[in-house]
C-alpha cells in the first residue's frame, strides 16, 4: 500500500476518536523514519481551547518525544487541510512535508485560501500533497455536521412543544 | 496614560521574563473588561515546543480562565507582531481586537508579508494596531540578539585558540 495512503488512514482513526467525543472530526498524526511518532485528534470542545486543533497537539506530541522544536525530516499527515494556525506552526516546527486528506474552502492555508507553506516568504518552506483519500476525509465530516443539524432540527421541535 | 500604552507595559514585562531565561523576549498579555485576565511569555527553547509562542501560551490561558474558546471581548497585547501561527490563533478564539509592537519583517502576519486578521477571508475579522510602544519592543529584541552574537563571536574566539 501506498506510504500516504497508510498514514492518512492512521489519521482517520484519530478523526474517529474526535467524532466519538462530539468534535469535529479532525485527526492527524506525524511519521519520522517511517513511523508514527504523534498522533492527535481535536479537542477544541472537550478542553475549550482554541489552539487545541489535531495538527497544534500532534505538533507539541512530537516535539516532547524528540526534544527538540525542530521537526526535521517528519512528515504530517492531517486529515482536513490545516487553517492559518496550524499551517504556521507546521512552518515554526519546520515540519520536511505535510499531507491533508479533504480540503478546507472556509480556513485551508495550504492552497485553498492561501499557501503558507509553499509561499516562500517564511524561514522556511514546504511542500503540501492534498486530497489524499479525499473521500474518506471529507465523508466523516459531513457525517458529523449532519447528525449536528439533526440534532439542531429535534431541539428546535421540542422547543416549539414546549411553547 | 493611554490604555494601549498601558497593557503594552504589562507584555513587555512578559518579555523581560523571557529575556530572563534566555528566551527570545516576546511577552503577551489578554485584556477583558479594562483587566488583565492572562499574561504569558515566549518559552521555546526551554519548552522545546514549536508552538510555545507568547500569544499561543496566552490564549490557552485566557480559554482556561474563561472556561471557552471563544474570547469574546477581549483584547490582545503582543510585543512582537504575530507569526502566521499566532494570528491563526488570534482568529481562531475570536479575540476582538489585537496590538502589537514592534514589526516583524520575517514572519509578521498582521499587515508585513500577510493581513491575516484583516484580510475578511476568515470566519472571524478583526483589525491589528501595530506600532504600539515600538521601539521599546524592538529595543529588547535587538539587545537580545546583540548578546546571542556576541557569545557566538567569544565562543569562536575559545574554538580557535583550542585548535
């Protein structure tokens, strides 16, 4: 199997623990020498921390691990393309490569809305491969913000009981 | 003494903190209702973490003092102008309005290279105040890195004489 296809399955798997804690179903996971040695998936909800996106936790799982901020030669395996904050905190670990799954028209800085990444205004500079098992990464989050408008359609129903 | 300049101060005692510990010195403080609610400063290299930036450090914080991701009303004072990271977070926890000091012609995102906050792509707006008490944010920077060339250039002299 396909090295990229591998580890971006290995990020599903963390976006699944997201979706099963009610968060949007993000995962993300960072290879060294052909091994994983991060793995997150978001928390914004469950810590109430708006820096607590799967790249940003995976980013600081690693540096722990290595002891070092410097990320060199990892690569990152994202399953939505990251917003501004994580692709600048891919730029600050000075990350080799990043791999998003779905694209992200509303926050992607990885060539949607910008390409932080491969702009060459920064100290450093990579590359990033999209639409890596596209499908799959973009069908649990529809999944997840489907059942939230059900969700939002029931309450609003009993709501409208209650008055 | 104007608010703006009085905060200011409050962030550049964060970063005497850093300038302490041998950290490059940005220091960061989150203003809600006229109070200081977080105050944080960068810790890098004694963290090892690419993320620890001031701003990141402090929005955590103020998240945590609030009890949610989203601050709302609040204010942010950054010695430095925010890296792409830093101003993702900024967007990311709906900070109201942000202030910086010095420019930073490398990775500034708040009007240098990008208008991150400003530039209405976002899901959240806001407008960056930059130059606030600036050379004395630029002072503390400059000294910093005046004392990192010159224990180089020592440390370089020593190598030499042990050849």
């Amino acid at each position: 199997m396909d090295a990229d296809v591998r580890f971006m399955k290995e990020a599903l798997k963390e976006a699944r623990k997201a979706f099963l804690k009610d968060e949007v179903p993000v995962g993300c996971v960072i290879v060294k020498g052909g091994k994983v040695i991060a793995r997150a998936h978001n928390q914004r909800e469950g810590r109430q921390d708006a820096t607590a996106h799967a790249e940003l936790l995976c980013i600081k799982k690693a540096c722990k691990k290595l002891g070092s901020f410097r990320l060199n030669g990892c690569e990152l395996y994202v399953t939505l393309e990251p917003c501004p904050m994580c692709a600048g905190a891919i730029i600050n670990a000075r990350v080799e490569r990043a791999v998003f799954g779905a694209y992200d028209p509303k926050a992607g800085c990885c060539g949607t809305l910008y390409d932080l990444l491969g702009c060459g205004k920064f100290n450093h500079t990579l590359k990033a491969v999209g639409g890596v098992m596209e499908e799959e990464c973009s069908d649990i989050l529809k999944r997840f913000f489907a059942e939230k408008r059900r969700a939002q359609r029931e309450l609003n129903c009993l709501t409208k009981g209650d008055g």
